[in-house]
C-alpha cells in the first residue's frame, strides 16, 4: 500500500468517527423561539465506520526482450548458441561473471583464483576455487562443490552427446575435497581457465539419478524445462515458436530483481524485430542490423555498442575428400581477393564498423603486429587462378581443372544482412569465374550439430558464414584441432570445416599452456600467418554486440561476455 492510499483510509475514518461524535454531542443554549415548533426529528447516524478496502494489487513489472533465435536448449553443455548462453545469467549462474570491461567478478567463489592468495600453485598446474557457502538451488538445496564435480563428469562422459568436452577434457584430475572447495589439476598450465570453465553449473541432486537410470542426460527433462536453477530469475512457461518467461527466483541468495519478469518473445526475422522495437513492443532487442540503426534511433531507441570479440567471416571446408576445390589453397586465396568487403560494409552496414583482418581482429594484444589483408583485386585474382591451371575449358562460365569445376555451395542463417551478403559476394565471385550455388536456412537447422544431420557439421556446405569469437575476452579457441573433426564416433565435433594442419595444431596445443602473455602473442603471430596465408578464415565485418534499448528500460549495463551480469539491478520506468 502506498502513503497516498494509508493517508486516504485514515481521512474518510476521521470523518466517520466525527459524524459520530456529532451526533451524540451536548446541546448548546439558543436564543427562545418566537413559536414553539416539535423539533425535526434527528437523522440516523452510522455508528461504525466504513471499512477500508484492499489496496490495489501493484502491476508486476514485465521487460519484453525481442529474440530473433530461440533457445536450442537450457543446458549449458548442450549448446554453443549465443542467445542461449547469456540467458544463464539470468536462471544458472558461471563461477565468475564478467564486467563492461571484460574483467572477472566473482560469483559462485568467494575470489579469483591467484598466485597471491594461493588459488593458482606455482607451476601454474593447479587451480583451488573456495566457493561461498550460502548458495542454493531454487528448492532450498544447497549448491556444493558436488555439483562441480557432477558437471565436469557429464561433460566428459561419452554417452553425452554435449556440444563439446572442452575445456574439461584438459583436465587430469578433479576433487571436491569439502562442500565449497573445487580443485583442478591439469597436465600443463591451462591460459585460458577464466574464460572457459565453469559457463554454467548442473544440478547433481536433480540429473544424478536421471544419469543412473539411463546411462546419459541427453534426454533430462531438465535440459528443456529446468525447473531448478540458482540464477535471479526461474523459467515459469517456454512455448516453443514463440515466448519464454522467467519470474522472480523468490529463494534467490542474492539481491532481488527489481524487474519481477523477464519476457523473451521469439520472431522470425530482423525485420520483425524492428517491427515490435519501433512500436514500443519490446525493451530489448539485439543482433541489430546497422541498416536499421538510423531509424531506430529516430524513434527513440537508444542503440549500445559492447565489443564481444565478434567478427562475421567465412569458413571453408578445407578438406580434398569433400571438396578438392576448395582445397586448394590458390582458391581460397582469389576468392579472398575477389570479394569487396569494403563496399558490403560500405553499402550493407551503412560504413559503421570495418573488415577484420584476423579472427583475433578484437584483441590487438594477440593480433600484433596485425597482418596484412588480401586486398580487392580480382584482377590479380584471375591470374593467380590462370597460373594453377584453373581455366574456363568449355565456355560455360566457370573455371574448371581436371574435370573439376569450381562451384561450391555457400550456406548461412536467414537473416536479411547475411543473404544480402550472398547476394554481393555470388555476383563478385561469377566476375572471376567462380559459381556459389546461395542456401539460407533457420539458425536451429544451420547450427544443428553433426548427429543431428546439420548441413555445417556434415561438410555440405563449402563456404560457410557467421559470426563468432574466441573464447573472449581471451585468445583461445578449439575449433581447428584436427582431433575436432566430427565423426560417428565423435560427433560433438566443432571443426565442421575438416581442416587438419598438424603445424596449427602443435600451435594452438602451446598457447594454451603459455601462461607468459608476450611468449602467448608469439604463437599467436604464427597462427594468424598460418590463418592468412592458408585462408582458413576471412574476414567479412566486424561485429560488435549491438543493443537496442527502449526508453523504459533502466539502470543496464551491459558485458561482452556475460551480458546480463548485473540483471538484478536493471529496472522498468514507474
């Protein structure tokens, strides 16, 4: 109840009481009436006062955040989808989250692990987490060190099919020596430890026996309909093709949302996102197009920029048995020069950000120097294609070679910037004799994984596009290990362009145990030459995370990796 509304009550049983008294009071002496009349008869007078009504119950307050891809799934071992992952912060909880300037906070622990207060041993091998000891899932349980544990053992299990065992198949040994201690033990240092581990932990109370009676947690319940969880907020209803609701954590053991519900309303396409943005439909929006920007902003939706470590490129299929074209270096290396990337970021994204040289083009410390872009020429092109023999040998358009032509399938998400895209590069590349046959698919399609038949993890699609990032805000990532490359026996693969270069595997294997950051930058001038010279990746426009925000909305703060990292203290305006 508001103080207007007690101030109310307490006036009309003023008036009440007053009536009362009024009634019953002492008649004063007047002045002898000229006639003596009967006196008119006294009206009734209540004799209790009014009672009070309820005071209105206070409208919850709901943020309606607009997403253009629904979750593939809830469970943090199951996806490397972006749009799932940041939603951990809002119902699971990392270790350790990370601020606007991409530094760690803790969270689950009490502090960073370090030299200094003996989390991290001298040789770099161990790792000691001190967890704090007030945590608990959402029904009362506490979190422990057990559960740690359980996580690290599901994701190594091979009767999980989870998105990836890395970085935990880096361990050699975990303990749980005490309900909040977790100690790890690697083989070699492990550099990239605080942006790797601990993206998400498993309820061992609630999948334990799921995992006992079944051998696997692939088919948990819980992986789509976490009904426990520890994070600020809790799913309350996901109805899949169109929205998600999160309410209020009311066993949180932090402080509580000011926001009483997170709305997540799914559309199709950027268009319809814009759509519900410029018609105050929605608070939040992102994976915003630049072209859209202008418009936006015109209509009062305030438009944040975060660096994330995004970049949009291309990954080939590197591979002779799928693709003995592309497989050959001097092709990758003119399509690299015949595409005006300059003009797609000119002309697509309005001139609002730039090409990224590298994949580590958002972390100059690693990409230093920086190595020197293929530049547009496709005159150049056409040469470097003419001396290895890649010739239009019957007229038809295409450059050919031993009876192999040079078309390929070029394959992305069907977002309207990214088909554009295809739409540009398709006519660059027919300039220099080379044909891209144009496929778009939904994202759960595009990115379903090598067992779920997805035509990126099978190597159907020779040129593939999206945007990605290493494991920011550090330099590490495990997608071009040969040991990645997906098979029946392995299908949680991640390196879907089935490239094995065992000189960058020898590479990535010592920056990771590098913990020395100017030997670390070393290796990794190697590998953005190797990257370079071998086109393993090209660069198509930098792509920071784009935040569209209404004007209700208030007290944000957004993160590059953990985006939501301080969702309990956003608010709605009154």
């Amino acid at each position: 109840m508001s103080r207007k509304q007690i101030t109310f009550t307490l006036v009309c049983l003023f008036v009440a009481v007053s009536l009362v008294l009024s009634g019953c009071a002492t008649a004063q002496p007047t002045e002898a009436p000229v006639e003596e009349t009967a006196p008119p008869e006294a009206p009734e007078v209540a004799t209790e006062a009014p009672v009070a009504t309820e005071a209105p119950v206070e409208e919850k307050k709901v943020a309606t955040f607009i997403w253009t891809q629904e979750f593939d799934t809830l469970n943090p071992l199951y996806t490397n989808m972006w749009f799932s992952e940041i939603t951990q912060q809002l119902w699971l909880a990392w270790a350790w989250n990370f601020d606007e300037n991409a530094n760690p906070v803790p969270y689950l622990v009490t502090e960073m692990p370090s030299l200094e207060n003996g989390g991290l041993s001298g040789d770099g091998k161990t790792i000691t987490m001190k967890l704090r000891d007030d945590i608990t899932w959402s029904d009362g349980t506490p979190l422990t060190s057990a559960d740690f544990l359980f996580t690290y053992q599901m994701s190594i299990d091979k009767n999980n099919a989870v998105a990836s065992a890395y970085p935990y198949d880096q361990v050699l040994s975990m303990e749980a020596p005490d309900d909040t201690t977790v100690v790890m033990s690697f083989e070699e240092p492990f550099a990239a430890w605080q942006a790797t581990l601990w993206k998400g932990i498993l309820p061992a109370h609630v999948l334990q026996p799921v995992y006992d009676a079944e051998g696997t947690i692939d088919n948990a319940e819980w992986n789509l309909n976490p009904t426990v969880g520890c994070g600020p907020y809790l799913l309350a209803e996901w109805e899949s093709g169109s929205f998600a609701r999160f309410v209020v954590n009311e066993a949180y053991w932090g402080p509580k949302p000011k926001i009483d519900e997170i709305f997540f309303r799914f559309v199709p396409d950027d268009a319809s996102q814009v759509a519900a943005l410029l018609a105050g439909d929605g608070d939040l929006g992102t994976f915003i197009a630049y072209s859209d920007v202008p418009k936006l902003e015109e209509a009062g939706v305030k438009i944040q920029s975060v660096k994330s470590g995004y970049n949009e490129g291309m990954f080939f299929v590197i591979n002779e048995e799928f693709s003995p074209g592309m497989a050959d270096v001097v092709v990758r290396q003119a399509i690299a020069m015949s595409i005006n990337r300059q003009a797609i970021v000119e002309d697509l994204l309005l001139g609002k950000t730039g090409v990224p040289a590298s994949y580590w083009d958002s972390l100059p410390y690693y990409n230093t120097p920086p190595v020197e872009d293929y530049p547009y020429d496709p005159e150049a092109a056409k040469a470097m294609l003419d001396e290895a023999g890649w010739v239009d040998s019957n007229g038809d358009g295409v450059r050919d070679k031993d009876g192999i032509e040079l078309v390929f399938d070029y394959g992305t998400t069907i977002r309207e910037v990214r088909q554009d895209t295809q739409a540009v590069v398709q006519q660059d590349l027919a300039q220099v004799g080379i044909k891209v046959e144009l496929q778009s698919y939904d994202a759960d399609i595009f990115f379903a994984s090598y067992d779920q038949d997805g035509p990126a993890a099978k190597g159907e699609i020779e040129i593939m596009e999206w945007s990605d990032t290493s494991n920011f805000p550090d330099p590490d990532y495990y997608y071009w290990y040969c040991s990645e490359i997906p098979t029946d026996e392995y299908p949680a693969g991640a390196n879907w362009q089935y490239y094995c270069n065992e000189e960058l595997d020898e590479l990535f294997t010592l920056q990771a145990t590098q913990v020395n950051p100017e030997e670390r930058q070393v290796t990794f001038q190697k590998i953005n030459q190797i990257f370079h010279d071998e086109v393993v990746w090209l660069g198509v426009w930098q792509d920071p995370d784009l935040w569209a925000v209404g004007s209700n909305l208030q007290s944000y703060k957004f993160s590059g990796v953990t985006p939501f990292y301080t969702i309990t203290e956003w608010d709605l305006a009154e």
